[in-house]
C-alpha cells in the first residue's frame, strides 16, 4: 500500500503556516520556536526564504506554490518543505515528526551526545532544519554564521567565528556543510584549523569531489559523507553505512537495475501534489543508481545521468568524476543537449586548481583524459573554464543558472535534479 493512498487527511492537519525566513542570524530566531511547536504537534511549519539576492523572487514563489498553503496537511504533519533540485520546480514534502527526528539522537551521539551545533546552511533546506531539530534535541539554539542564506559572504573567518562561539558553550562542536563550502575552508589555515576544532562535520548535498576528499586527508580534516534527501528527512546514511532503523535495496526484487530503494522510520509522508505516489510497499524509490562496494553504498549517479551519444551508453557522472581526477582541476560539471543527430551532445565546465606546468589543464590534455579513460563518445565538445558554478540558495550546484552562464540553458535536458542531503 503506497503512503499517500493511506494517509488520514482532515480538519485536525490543518493547512501549513507559511513561515518566511529571513537570511543570516535573525532567520534562526524567526524559525526556533515555531519549529519547537510543530514538533510537539502544532501546526504543521512550511519555511520558505525571504526573497533577496541569492533567493529571487521566482524561486520564492515556486517554493510557496509547492507547499500549497491553502489545502489540508496529513494530522501528524510537522513540515512541509520543498525539495531543492538542482533544476526544474521543486516539490512539497510533508515531513512527520516523527520521521524528522527519528534518526536526531543516533547523530547527535556521534557528536558526543549534546553537541553545539553550526548553523551554516539554510534552514529553509531539509539539511539546514535537520541542524536545528538536531539543536532542539541537544537543548540548545545553534550557533547561526553571519553569512547564513547569502546574509554576507561565507569566508573561513565567518565559519571560524561560528565554531568558536559553538566551543565556548564547553560542548563538542557539530556542523552540517555542503560540499562547495569545503575548498574555501580548506584553502586557509583559518578555515582547516576550523574544521579540526568540530567534532563531527557532516558534508552532504551533493557528491564529495575526489580532490576535496583528497585535500581533507592532506589537512586531517575528517568528514563524513552523507546521503539523503528530502524525501528520507535528510541524511539516512553516513559514509556509505545506513543509520540505525535504515534499510537499502539495490534493485527492484528481479535485480534488473541498480536504483536505490530506502525504507525506515525517517520516511517523508507525501508529495502535496499528489503526482505520483511516494512510497511503494513500504519502500522509497530513487532516482539514484547504486552498488554496495566493501561494505559501503555507493552512490553512483542518478538514472538520468546515463544518456545515449552516437549509439553508446555514456555516463555522466563518470565524466564529471574522470575531470576532478585530474590534477589541474578543482570541480567539473557536465550538461547533456539533445541532438537530433547525436542523440546526446555533451559540454563540459570545469573550476581549474593550483595551476603549475605540471597539471595545467589544456583542452587537449583533458580530451585525451576523458576519451582514453571512458571512450571517445564519452569526451565532451565543448570544454569551459569557469572560475565558479552558479549555485541555489541551499549552496548546490545551480545546473540550469550554470548553463544559461554558458549559454545553454535554452537548450539544457529537461530532468529531475540532484537533491541529496
């Protein structure tokens, strides 16, 4: 039976409060307490963005439209938040309270047990409200960074800032990141020296890139990947393991693909529009690709990501991970253009990294990178240096706004974006 065919929706779920949340600190004081109450089964809390700089008008309206603020919510809703892919309209969520805080106490042990959190990404984003469920549950507010939402650039002195003021309450220091925070953190000894002061720094959102990953290492900075979304109240399942409660399924039962199914307490509860249904048999159907490799899931790619050029089956992903292998390369990202000739054409953006003779990246050399690797159809005809991806209010990486950079968004694949966390 499918959630959204056996939800009890009444008078007693009520319609969702629209809760405006304005960037930087002051977002925090607006969203604690009714968070608090819809938590303890008040009204039902829909956070959207105050519209600024970095969260238009547009994209405002298109998150009050998803939570659809004038029809009923199920009677154990807490939140209704939208899902944040990196294109195309997002979707209403309506999120239990118990499903939010079903895996809180798990996480929050792995901190020490009642951590100071840091507040660093939206709290409009299901990674950003987990941080303050998470603080809810240890007793105190988090410590909110003055460049919260776009309030002001996030710098590793602002980040730096915000965890010493977390140190000062005497307890361990717990912060969730996304992963395009990561390089400006890890360029300064402020920012690494930030970082070794938390106990637990969570990074999810979107892939971790390979060199990311690698500088961590090089600066003994731990992280703990993340995988998630919306959909499972965030982050289920920490460096490839599953949290307490969380199943994994690769496959459908006759194993003829490799989709992630998830099921456990944390699951959201239904879309408010009603599309299509949001869990099947007690299981949630991704649109991730999948293989257990030592023990650990590992998140291949979504199924969309795999697109026909010249008749050969081409993954995307693999692309973007073969570019940020390379060691002029900081971050890549690759968009797919239909062609009616080609099925597929592919262009490539790249972020370069410390350039020195050794590992500048030529358009030739990463060619050669590509194609060599991954095949000839896999090489991208176009190949752009950019000096950083647009990106969403939630700190992902903004496909569509990336590609209207490089003037092909008239043209950009329609799709369901990444939406992890």
């Amino acid at each position: 039976m499918s959630a959204s065919s056996s939800v009890s929706i009444n008078a007693a779920g009520g319609n969702p409060r629209v809760l405006e949340i304005p960037p930087g600190p002051a977002g925090l004081e607006v969203l604690w307490q009714p968070l608090a109450e819809a938590l303890a089964g008040g009204p039902a809390l829909a956070p959207i963005p105050r519209p600024s700089p970095t969260t238009p008008q547009p994209v405002v309206d298109a998150m009050v439209a998803a939570a659809r603020p004038d029809e009923p919510v199920a009677a154990d809703t807490a939140l209704v938040v939208a899902t944040s892919g990196s294109t195309g309209n997002p979707r209403g969520v309506e999120l239990s309270g118990a499903a939010v805080q079903a895996l809180t106490a798990e996480v929050n042990a792995r901190a020490g047990g009642n951590p100071a959190w840091v507040l660093a990404i939206p709290a409009t984003s299901i990674g950003g409200l987990n941080v303050a469920i998470r603080a809810h549950a240890a007793g105190q507010p988090p410590i909110a960074l003055d460049s919260l939402a776009g309030a002001a650039p996030f710098t590793a002195e602002v980040f730096a800032r915000g965890v010493e003021a977390a140190r000062a309450t005497d307890r361990p220091v717990a912060v969730s990141l996304v992963p395009a925070q990561l390089p400006r953190l890890l360029a300064s000894d402020i920012g690494r020296g930030a970082l070794r002061q938390c106990a637990l720094v969570l990074v999810g959102g979107a892939a971790l890139a390979p060199q990311a990953a690698r500088d961590c290492a090089a600066a003994d900075v731990l992280v703990t990947t993340t995988y998630g979304m919306t959909e499972t109240s965030g982050g289920c399942i920490f460096a490839g393991h599953p949290l307490d409660g969380v199943e994994v399924r690769i496959g459908d039962e006759k194993g003829t693909d490799d989709r992630v199914y998830l099921r456990g307490p944390m699951l959201a509860t239904r879309y408010r529009d009603d599309r299509d249904e949001l869990i099947v048999d007690g299981w949630l159907r991704t649109n991730d690709r999948g293989r257990w490799a030592g023990g650990q899931l590992q998140i291949l790619g979504r199924l969309d990501d795999v697109v026909t050029v010249r008749g050969v089956n081409v993954d995307v992903v693999a692309i973007e991970d073969r570019l940020r292998d390379h060691p002029g390369i900081q971050d890549a990202l690759v968009l797919v253009v239909p062609d009616p000739d080609t099925d597929n054409r592919l262009h490539a953006a790249y972020i370069a990294g410390e350039q020195d003779e050794q590992n500048d990246a030529t358009d030739a050399d990463l060619r050669s990178w590509v194609g060599d690797f991954l095949g000839k159809e896999a090489v991208p005809v176009t190949l752009q240096r950019v000096e950083s991806f647009s990106a969403t209010a939630t700190g992902k990486i903004d496909r569509r706004a990336t590609a209207r950079d490089l003037g092909l968004a008239e043209h950009l694949a329609q799709g369901p974006g990444r939406d992890l966390l």
